[in-house]
C-alpha cells in the first residue's frame, strides 16, 4: 500500500459475485486448474465465503485448486468456512518476525492475528486440512534482509515454505534499485549459517526456485523477477478487481474482459437477479425455446470473450522489462484499483482494421500448439489434448468440431526417412512452406574428481578458456550438422546460442552464480530470429553429483523448410565433447549424458514441450483474480 493510501474505484467498475463466477466457468471450461483470489485483500470482502463457495464448485468441471493471497489479518476466523468451500493453498504475506517492525512497515497492528492465522493453518493441517501453506516475504535491503535467516528457521520444525520475493519496481512504493536483495546475495546469507542448503527438484511452471536444509520440516523458495525472470515457464494470467486482463504483472498493457461480458446484460453490471436470468435463458435456449439472438444469455459473448483472451495471451512478451525500464514504466500499484488504467483493448491489441477479417483465433488456453515461438505464454491444460476441439457455433454453443491433425494414426508413426522398401533416402521438403523454427537441446557433463571444476572456475586449465572455447564449438558444430548426419538437410541457420552453466562442486547440485561460471553466445546469422531465452534448467543431481557437473543448452532457430533438432543437438554435444577434451588430462572419468532435445516449435506439428504435450499434457493453468 503506498503511503498516501489510494483512490478506491466506483463500486459499478468492480467485477460483481455472478460476474467473476462466470468468468471463473469460462477459463475453467479451457483447461485452467488453479484459481487464486488475490488483492489488494481478498478477506475483506462481504461475499468472499459465498464467492468462494461458488467458485469451488467448478471441482466438477476441472477445477483442482482454489487458492488465496492474504495479509492473514482476517483469516484465522474464516478459515473453516473457506475450507469447506474448497481452499487448498494459501499464501500469507509477511515481511517481518519482529512485532514492532510489522506495525513500521504496515502502519497498523496486527502481527499477533498474522501469527494466529498461521498457526491455525498449521493446526487444521494436522487435523488432515491439506492446506498448501506459503510464507511471502519481499525483501529490502536496509529494512528487513537481517530476517532472512529467521525467516528460514520457522522451518526447522513447521511444514511451511518460505519464498524470498526480490523487491519489484511498482508505482507508489518508492522503488530503488539499491534497495533490491538479489536472490543470490540472499543465498550466501543463509549459507553462511547453514552451508547445508541445497536446491530441489522444482515443478514446470514454478515462479520460485526451491531450496532445503536437511533436517527441517519446510522449505524456502526464491521468486526472481528481477534477477532471474521466469517468463518463459509462466502460465498465470490476473484478472483485476475492474474486470481487465493482465498477461504480465509487469506489463502496464490491460484488456478489459469487463465491458464484453456486460454486452449480454445491456452493458449493466450482472447482479445476482440478473446472473439466475442468464443461466435460465442459457438453459432455454439449448433446449431451443427461446430466440438464439436474445440479448441477455452468457453464449451471447463467450466466443468473443475466448478470443480477446486468445490475442492478449498469443501477445504475451517471451521476457519482461529490465529493472531500468521497470521503475520508469507506468503501472497500477498492486494494491490499486483505478479507473485511470487502460481498460481498451488498443492497450493491448492494434487498432481495428488492421487484422485480416478471416483470421481465426483458437483459444490458447489449451496453448502452445498456435503460438509462435517468442512471444507465448506457457499455459497448461489440465486435460489430455484431444484430437478434436470443441468450436462455437453461431448460437454461441458447441455443436462441431474441429479436427486439429491432418495425419492419420498411421501416418503420423510413419518414418518418414524410410521408402516401402525399407530404404533410407533423403524427405523432400520442396513442398514445405517456410516458417519460423526453433529448437532446444541440453546434456550435462559430470566430473569424477574435485580438480576440474576449479579449473574451470578459474580459468587455470591448460587448454585454455574451457567454457569459452566449448561454446565456440558448439556454434561451429550447429552450421556444420548436415555434414555429419547423412540425411540431414543444409539449413540457413538464422540464430544459434550455447550456454553453459557450472554446478556446485558441493554435492548438492546448485547453481553457481559467479560470472566466470557462466558463458552465453548468441549467433544472429543472417540479423533475424532469435533462440528462445529462458534460464537454464539446473538438475537436482543429489549427491551422486559430488564433484559437480556443466550444463549445456543449445538453442537454435531458423526460418526455413524443416526442423533445426539436428542442429541443436549436435551443437550441444559438441560443447559438451570439447569440455571433455580439455579436462581429460585431469579427469579420466568424466561422463556425457541427458542429451535431448526439451523443446521445439514452428512446423507442420507446430510446439513441443518436454513433458508437456500429447498424453502427457498435464500441468497447472492458472487465473489470479485480484
């Protein structure tokens, strides 16, 4: 909250009870698993057990968790109704354990009922309650980086996760980047009282990187937006109190589902009379009693709705502002609900025209397969990919399908390198159309002895730079693939990058920080494309990884015909051979693994996730309502 407090928006701006329901049935009825209530401070609201009532009813329709971001002043006394309405994770936000320093930093009292809402949680989980219980604590340097070890003791016997959040440049809060604690300065200060602390295996679309000390009950968390971001794995969407979509919290660009949905109510807010009006005129009009263009009805609006959806979230930037940017930029306090933010859809999207008139949008909630490669959000559905999707028809309901594949089950397991004959040849790709194509590779080298990785780290092998010249071959072996892969088509390579990255040497298998430890090259060929950034996914090798490894990740685009997985793959172990050509002197024993590629896109079979697509689609999509 800023200082000087802030205007409260008129109550006809706010999204209503019936509206945010709707709206919470939509995403839902997509694929969205997890929906959070967030703020501002959701406990305040007078509806907030019959919302949440509501919205928990959507179990049956997909729904796995109802979650809350709270303060923790006012919840300790709704926590059994909240639980019977279905929450399964909360979120409390605390920058402080010193009961003075909470009345400074809050400019009111009120750590005793924090602390009872926590211990209450901790109690009712006891019971079998299964509430998901997170500690967020931003830290600033100069007002409360001295609690961060405290901060992590009340794990010691407490099943509850601590996360650091580095400090965010929002409007009202007085943002200096002098004040921010980056996450790896944090890191050292607790390993400098617990050197134990290791890195654990994260789930896909985490926002906090994960991190124990053996012995204690909870775990802690590091949440990067400033340091570190983690765009290219995010799937949350915001929702604001008015109603406007938000694909970034760090965009200032908003669309408001608000104004689409009340052209079914005459451009009225939807009150509860006017919500059981709607739902009897939806059932009429399936069971066709009614006019199919009668104004009022939740069909009326829904496909435009999943389409201004579908535009914001396909815009969704691959990386966020830098910091330098960020202070600069004009964006709604967290906390703020005010008419002076964009509520268009221009803030958004280009002006009216300038779109082709047939363009079809397919929501992308379902995602990655129609979105191109830079610039998408990573959005899970909970739901196995079917080979036919629903699409809406002129009534607004779903009565016909669209068929996603153009293959048969036959062809799509057909090798295509082989003839009825069984002969390898060469694909003709002369039919192929152009687009733009990317491809990601990792493998890890580990080492069998404690002597290479310090001279890495330091630079003292005697080959020389080893990460820098690993890096080079890597790049020289992306151009050169189609001369070492006999079927292999030459590529105009528009882009490659390899980074690598050194582990601990500590058996615990964290990330170094330090700069010598890292090395990213990026090859803009030809001046276009560009290789998906997203930080390097850091294996929890445990202590099988005691005297450390590199990590290798080759990112290649191109636009062009056919795949670059080739290219990526052979650029990765490449760097991957060279380390271990210039360390064999000092370790014999060094070994190769986990080569794979973990991403692709562009293409006939459009996206490609490890993990993620075909049957095994099966992650968190998730809506923050504020």
């Amino acid at each position: 909250m800023p200082e000087e407090g802030v205007p409260q928006s008129p109550q006809p701006d706010l999204l209503t009870t019936p509206e945010i329901v709707l709206l919470s049935s939509i995403f839902v009825s997509q694929g969205v698993t997890k929906i959070r209530l967030t703020g501002g401070e959701p406990t305040v609201r007078r509806d907030i057990l019959p919302l949440m009532q509501q919205i928990g009813g959507l179990r049956s329709q997909g729904l796995r968790e109802l979650c809350l971001t709270t303060n923790g002043l006012n919840l300790a006394r709704k926590l059994d109704g909240m639980v019977e309405a279905g929450l399964t994770g909360v979120n409390l936000s605390l920058d402080t354990l010193d009961p003075w320093q909470f009345q400074i930093m809050t400019r009111r009292k009120g750590f005793e009922a924090v602390m009872k809402s926590i211990n209450r949680i901790l109690h009712m989980n006891k019971l079998g309650a299964g509430i998901k219980l997170k500690i967020n604590c931003v830290v600033m340097r100069g007002v409360n980086e001295r609690e961060i070890v405290p901060f992590v003791e009340l794990g010691r016997d407490k099943d509850v996760e601590v996360r650091f959040i580095e400090y965010m440049p929002f409007d009202g809060n007085k943002w200096s980047q002098g004040k921010m604690l980056s996450y790896n300065e944090m890191l050292d200060m607790i390993r400098q009282k617990y050197p134990t602390l290791r890195k654990v295996a994260d789930h896909k679309n985490d926002t906090s990187k994960t991190y124990e000390i053996p012995g204690f009950v909870g775990k802690m968390g590091f949440i990067t937006s400033m340091t570190h971001n983690f765009c290219g794995t995010c799937n949350r969407l915001r929702i604001t109190s008015d109603g406007n979509l938000k694909v970034c919290l760090f965009g200032n660009a908003e669309v408001s589902l608000r104004d689409i949905l009340r052209k079914s109510n005459g451009n009225q807010p939807i009150d509860e009379q006017a919500f059981e009006a709607m739902k009897q005129i939806e059932m009429s009009r399936r069971q066709g009693f009614v006019d199919t263009h009668s104004a009022l009805g939740s069909s009326a609006n829904e496909r435009e709705l999943l389409e201004v959806i579908g535009m914001a979230v396909s815009r969704k930037r691959a990386k966020h502002a830098g910091m330098g940017e960020l202070e600069n930029m004009k964006n709604r306090p967290m906390i703020l609900i005010d008419g002076k933010y964009p509520h268009s859809p221009k803030t958004l999207f280009p002006e009216v025209g300038s779109w082709p008139l047939n363009r079809s949008y397919k929501l992308p909630l379902n995602f990655l397969a129609d979105m191109p490669p830079f610039n998408s959000a990573r959005l899970y559905s909970s739901k196995s990919t079917p080979a036919q999707v629903n699409k809406a028809d002129s009534t607004g309901g779903k009565s016909s399908l669209d068929d996603l594949s153009n293959s048969s089950p036959s062809e799509a397991h057909k090798l295509t390198h082989l003839t009825k004959s069984g002969d390898a040849h060469m694909v003709s790709i002369s039919s192929k159309q152009s687009t733009k194509r990317t491809a990601v590779a990792v493998c890890s080298i580990h080492f069998s002895n404690n002597v290479a990785i310090p001279l890495i780290r330091d630079n003292r092998a005697k080959k020389g730079d080893v990460l820098g010249v690993a890096r080079i071959a890597g790049i020289m072996a992306a151009k050169r693939t189609s001369d070492l892969i006999p079927l292999c088509h030459p590529i105009a390579i528009t882009h490659v990058s390899v980074d690598l990255q050194i582990l601990h040497e500590d058996g615990y298998g964290t990330a170094s920080s330090s700069p010598t430890s890292r090395t990213s090259a990026s090859l803009p060929v030809t001046g276009q494309g560009g290789g998906y950034k997203r930080p390097l996914s850091v294996s929890n090798f445990g202590p099988s990884n005691e005297f450390g490894s590199v990590e290798v990740k080759a990112t290649v685009s191109c636009d062009g015909k056919t795949g670059v997985e080739m290219e990526a793959l052979t650029a990765a172990s490449t760097a991957a051979l060279t380390i271990y050509d210039m360390c064999k002197a000092v370790d014999k024993g060094m070994r190769v693994e986990g080569l794979r590629v973990v991403r692709k896109e562009g293409g006939k079979s459009g996206s490609w996730v490890e993990g993620v697509l075909d049957s095994e689609r099966e992650g968190k999509s998730e809506v923050e309502i504020t």
